[in-house]
C-alpha cells in the first residue's frame, strides 16, 4: 500500500549507525599506529644505525658525492642522508626557486635531471622555516608523514573494498617504504597521493545508491582526482604512468571529458621541466647510461650477478606480489595499472636493477598497488565488489 512504512529493527539500524563510527576509529588506529612505527624507525636508523662520520671519512669522501649540500657530512643525519638521493632533496630544500643548481654536480642535463622532481624539496623548504640547518630534519619529518598517509589512504582503500583496514599497514612492509624513511626520498609521498587519487577517481562505481552511479555521473572527472595525481609527477615522474592508463582506458570508453581530465595531470610537471630549462638551460637527462633496456627484464638479467640475497629476495617478491595481483585481483580495477607498471619494470636497465635501494624506490607503486589488489581479493567480503568481465573491467577504471 502507497505510504505504507515497513517496521525498522532496532538493532539493524544500530548496526548501520556504527559503521561509519567504527570506520573512522580502524582509520584513526591505522594512522596512530603508522606514525608509531615510522618514526621509531626513523629515530632508530639516524640515531643508533648511522653513524657519525669521523675527520678521516670527511676528508677521504670529500668532492665524491653528487650534491655539495652535505659534502662532506658533519652529523650522523647528514651521514646517513648522503647515501642516497636524500642529499639532492636537501640541496632542493635550500634552492627551492633553483638559482644555485651548481650545486648538483655533472652537466647542465643532469643538473634538470636531478630538479624535476620539485615537491619533496619544496616540502623540506617549508617544514624547514627556509633555514638550511633545519632541513635534514625536516625532510625526515616530511618522508614519515608520507608513510603515514600512506597507511592511511591504503586503510581507506581496503576499508571502500570490504577488506579490514588494518592490513593497510601491511603497505609498509613494501621495501621501498624502508628505502624512503632511511634514505629520505618523494617516492612515498607520490604513491600515497597517487592511491588518494585512485579512491576518488574510482569512488563512483562503489557508491551503494544506483542513482549516484549513473553514467552522466560517471562521465564526470573528478579534479581532486588530478590535482592528486599531478602532484604525485612532481614527486617522480615515472607516477604519471597510473593517469596515463586511465587517460587512454577513458578514451577507449568514449568518456573524453574524463581523459582529457587524466591528461592535464601531466601539465604541471611539463611546466616545471619547462622552468628548468629556462633557468638551467637544458632539458633533463641523467648522465649514467644504460637506465632503459630494450629487451625485455634485460637489465635484471644483467644484474644478477652481482645480486646478494636481498637483491634476489625483493626482486622475487615483487614480480611475484605483481603476477598475484593480476591474477587474485580481477575485481579491484587495478589489472591495467599493474600490468603498465610490469611493463615499466622490464623496461628498466642494469643500473636501477643493480640494488635494491634502487629498484624498490621505483616499483614502489606496484608493490602498494598490488598489495591493495590482493588483500581485498583473499581476505574482503565478497559482496563488496560486483562481478567481473570484460565491460566492468573497463567501467572500473574509467569511473
């Protein structure tokens, strides 16, 4: 009968009244926990793992490293940032409006090379007050709340896929997370905002309402989307591989307002390589050779020999992780996101396979992007996720 109410359980509305409390609470216990934990490391590693340099070191490494900001090290900090790119962000911190680029060592190319990923630096530059003395801590500071959030946005991600948010945290196992929190480096923070994106861009289809999923809806872009995906490029490059995917699936989908939304994710950093080569003079290029391998996994196979265990166990589980995910992961719309990023990874040459700092950092978005794949798969509620195909494949990654 027309405005005939059904009675309402009690406890059933009781029910659907907590969960978002209870949401919020496993999200704010992933994030205590995730800082917890990353800055015991972080405080562990440049207090009792590194060590302060003595006379001798300075004098012996003096004119070596690839940046001048800490050449030579004074400080445990300073000793321990040096090892990695770590020094070039500091260097950044400093010369936010890049008017001292000398101080990255080699040619002008490797000089924009070295400044084209700006937003980690900047970050340092604030967290800093501008002072130089304040910015290794500063950037330490920076990279563990990037870890933090993370945690955060990969709880936030698995909470939408019906899996328990806490096995976000499992995302700082990934060894590139270590590499960043000990080595100070963006690659964290762009994931991160990265998976931020990737929540907002796919939220249309997992909204519970038929009516708020309709396809004029779907067609839109989403711009917090972007700016998150724009400001992941300008944290590392190789991260506007994931807007590229989605640019080319909405195009293939006829959903041109959302491609060309994809598409200007990559403007800001076009407009800072642009920058640089007004300020520097030369359009950004590394001066070690070999980074690109033709042949597919060439680069990993020619490295090898020189691999020591942990080499040989991070390389394992990322490839694998990978495969898992495109196999577990069917649901979860990031099959073609993983795959690109295999594809990114056979591309890659000897000198990045070489160790493993180097080749976590880079394929840190696979590992994190796996992980979200598979963890929903094995351990979320079926009910979750609709069914697979072809058509829902597609529907999945284009809105």
């Amino acid at each position: 009968m027309i405005g005939r109410q059904q009675p309402v359980d009690p406890a059933s509305a009781s029910t659907s009244e907590a969960a978002p409390a209870d949401r919020r609470t496993d999200l704010v216990a992933v994030t205590v926990i995730a800082l917890i934990l990353c800055t015991a490391v972080a405080g562990y590693w440049f207090t009792s793992v590194v060590s302060a340099p003595t006379a001798a070191d300075r004098a012996e490494g003096r004119g070596r490293l690839i940046s001048s900001m800490y050449d030579p090290p004074e400080t445990a900090i300073e000793n321990g940032i040096v090892k990695g790119d770590g020094q070039l962000f500091a260097g950044q911190a400093t010369d936010p409006a890049v008017r001292r680029p000398e101080m990255v060592r080699g040619s002008e190319a490797e000089q924009a090379y070295r400044y084209q990923r700006p937003l980690f630096g900047w970050l340092g530059w604030i967290a800093s007050g501008g002072r130089p003395g304040n910015v290794a801590v500063a950037l330490i500071g920076v990279t563990v709340l990037s870890s933090v959030l993370l945690a955060f946005a990969a709880a936030r991600w698995l909470v939408d896929k019906g899996a328990d948010p806490r096995w976000g945290l499992v995302v700082l196992l990934v060894p590139g997370v270590f590499v960043d929190v000990t080595w100070i480096g963006p690659e964290v923070l762009g994931v991160a905002l990265t998976v931020l994106g990737l929540h907002r861009w796919f939220d249309v289809r997992h909204r519970t309402d038929p009516a708020e999923r309709s396809l004029p809806a779907q067609a839109q872009p989403d711009w917090v989307a972007v700016a998150c995906f724009a400001a992941a490029g300008l944290c590392r490059e190789t991260l506007l591989l994931a807007p590229f995917v989605l640019m080319v699936t909405a195009a293939f989908a006829g959903r041109w307002r959302r491609a060309f939304a994809a598409a200007l994710s990559a403007v800001p950093y076009l407009l800072w390589v642009l920058v640089l080569k007004v300020r520097i003079g030369a359009w950004p290029r590394g001066s070690v050779d070999g980074r690109l391998s033709v042949l597919p996994f060439r680069g990993l196979l020619d490295a090898t020999s020189n691999w020591k265990a942990a080499e040989v166990v991070f390389a394992v589980l990322l490839v694998g992780l990978a495969v898992a995910a495109l196999v577990l992961g069917r649901r979860s719309g990031l099959r073609p996101l993983i795959a690109a990023n295999l594809v990114l990874a056979a591309t890659l040459g000897e000198p990045v396979w070489h160790r493993f700092p180097d080749f976590t950092r880079v394929l840190l978005p696979l590992g994190v992007w796996s992980l979200l794949a598979v963890i929903p798969a094995l351990f979320g509620r079926s009910e979750a996720v609709g069914p697979d195909g072809p058509e829902v494949a597609a529907a999945a990654l284009v809105g």
